[in-house]
C-alpha cells in the first residue's frame, strides 16, 4: 500500500511539473534562439522595429491535451516575439481592435505579460477555442471586444 502511494504521489508531482513548464511563455533570450528565429522575416513600415502588419490570427495553432489548451505562434510572429520592440504593446493592441488579428494579440500579450492564465480544454486565459479533428481552431463569437476592453484596462495602469 505504501509503495502504491508512492507512485501515485510521484505521478502527480511529474504532472504538476508538466503543467507549470507548459504554461510558461517561451524564452526570448537570444541565446536559447535558433538562428532563423533571430530574424523577423515580416519587413517593418521604418525599416528598423519589428512590425506586427502582417501577422494574423492564422499566426497562431492550438494543441489540446488533458493539461488543456497550448498555443503555438509561427515562425514570423515567434521572430516578433524575440525582438519585441518598444511600441509592441501597442501593436498587440491595434491586433484586439481587428478580428483577423485579436487571437494573435491576446496571446502574445499574455505571453509577455507573464499573466496568471486559467486554461482548460476549451479555454486559454480567457481566450474560448474549439479544436476541431482536421487541426484548424474557432473561436467563440462575441470575444474579441471583451479581450481588448480587458487588455487596454491592464495596460493602462492605475
């Protein structure tokens, strides 16, 4: 009985340990990146900061398993990520007041903003996503003036 309890007890500090390193946002140390993710493929307007123009909601794929939902952001918005410039709070939200880009800008800010995230199978931090069997993902109508409204009040401080 005792080795039972144990195992068990072991099994559940292994999950524990899975959860907490699957929530965490990705490094951005230059030194953990590949060197294809030291670039960022998308050019920006000044030539010089990295611009989230061209990035969409299509930037980011989901991945469901019993821990919950994972986001996963392309190469291109990854590279965006790593060089997060000065004004990327600002562009992140620009993408909420855009339907084509509010997935993209919730995610990339909870990400940076290292945000306490409820995430379970069919929501991330807030975020409802339905994962359907060819791998595409949808996203609960209605959302994305809620997720703006709440990231424009945590970024605008006291």
């Amino acid at each position: 009985m005792a080795r039972l309890v144990s195992v068990c007890t072991f099994a559940c500090a292994a999950l524990f340990l899975l959860c907490i390193t699957s929530c965490q946002s990705p490094s951005t140390s230059p030194d953990t990146m590949s060197p294809e993710d030291k670039t960022d493929p998308r050019p920006s307007p000044r030539g010089d900061t990295p611009a989230a123009a061209g990035l969409s909601n299509r930037d980011v794929t989901w991945d469901g398993n019993l821990l919950g939902l994972t986001p996963s952001l392309s190469k291109p918005a990854q590279a965006f990520v790593n060089q997060y410039p000065e004004s990327g709070d600002a562009q992140m939200l620009e993408c909420l007041a855009d339907e084509d880009r509010y997935v993209l800008g919730h995610v990339i800010l909870s990400m940076r903003h290292n945000q306490s995230m409820h995430n379970d199978g069919s929501q991330w931090n807030g975020l409802q996503v339905t994962l359907k069997a060819d791998g595409s993902s949808e996203y609960a109508p209605g959302q994305r003036a809620v997720l703006e409204r709440r990231w424009r009040d945590a970024l605008a401080g006291p």
